[in-house]
C-alpha cells in the first residue's frame, strides 16, 4: 500500500491534458458541465489544468459517462487514456483527514472509567440483592441525601424515570 499525500480540500492539483485532450474535451463531451468547460478553456495551453478532488471526481465522471456511452471505439479509447489521467490523482492525494492515532495515556484513562463503571455496576447489583433479602426493594427510602455533583451525574443517565429527574433536581 502506497502512502498517499494529504492535501488541504480546496487545495488544487495538475492535471496535464494535451492540446488533443482538451479540444477533445471541449469538443467531444456532450454532458460536460459548464464550470469544468470553464476551467478547461481558460487555463493557458502550457500550463495543467488545476482542479481539487472533488472537481477532478465529478470531471472524470463526465468523461467516464461520454466514454461508457460512445458507440466509436477511437473516441472511447481517447477518453479512457483521459479518465486514467484523473484517476491517477486518486492513488497519489487524499484530502480527508488521517485516522487519529491513540494515545497510551488515553486508553489507560478509557480502561480506568470502564473497570470504575464495572465496580459500580457490581456494587448496584449487590445493594439489590441485599435489598431483596431484607425484602425493603419496593420500599421507599425517606432520607437520602445526594451531592449537587452526584445529582447532576444522575440526571444525565436516561435509564432514570422522569418522575425521579424531577425529584432529583429539588434539594
């Protein structure tokens, strides 16, 4: 796998077209879009054509459609030399953004929350069957003091029933 080069996605690359191509171009594509007629026709002769990506994506595409669709093999091949020209671009540049890589200190924080919500959850079910044993579960408990800090953790789980959410947020 080649490594390709990360460009910005407004960032334009060169695409050589010889005179042939792009009267060609010009001439021979019936769905060509304006904007790209556009940007063929105004750039010098001796200079590329400059494009970014994405144009160059949509610029084969109505390369690729003319060529699919052409009933004259000379023409077909011409446009084909064409589109491996814009496709070239693809295998070289990327404009999208490089997986972000991990960091030993992130997953180490990641595993510290994961095995602390664990102990959590272990010590809900305990109190649970406890509560069952004692056989107060359905029980309503009269004082039970929280923490604003503790109260804000809980409003922000969805498992709480809204009739809960609303007791939470009186002191």
């Amino acid at each position: 796998m080649t490594v390709k080069k990360r460009i910005q996605p407004d960032e334009k690359v060169p695409l050589k077209l010889t005179a042939s191509d792009r009267n060609l171009v010009l001439e021979g594509l019936l769905c060509l879009d304006a904007e790209y007629e556009q940007i063929v026709r105004t750039a010098r002769a001796c200079d590329p054509v400059m494009m970014t990506l994405d144009e160059l994506d949509d610029f084969a595409g109505y390369v690729a459609a003319e060529a699919n669709h052409t009933q004259d093999k000379k023409l077909q091949k011409k446009l084909d030399v064409i589109f491996q020209k814009t496709r070239e671009f693809f295998e070289t540049y990327t404009d999208e953004e490089s997986p972000r890589t991990l960091k030993i200190e992130d997953a180490q924080k990641a595993k510290l929350v994961s095995d602390q919500a664990v102990q959590l959850a272990e010590w809900a079910a305990q109190l649970l069957a406890a509560a069952e044993q004692l056989r107060i579960k359905t029980k309503p408990v009269e004082r039970f003091p929280l923490h604003e800090g503790e109260r804000a953790v809980l409003l922000m789980l969805s498992a709480i029933p809204p009739k809960l959410k609303k007791k939470l947020e009186k002191q």
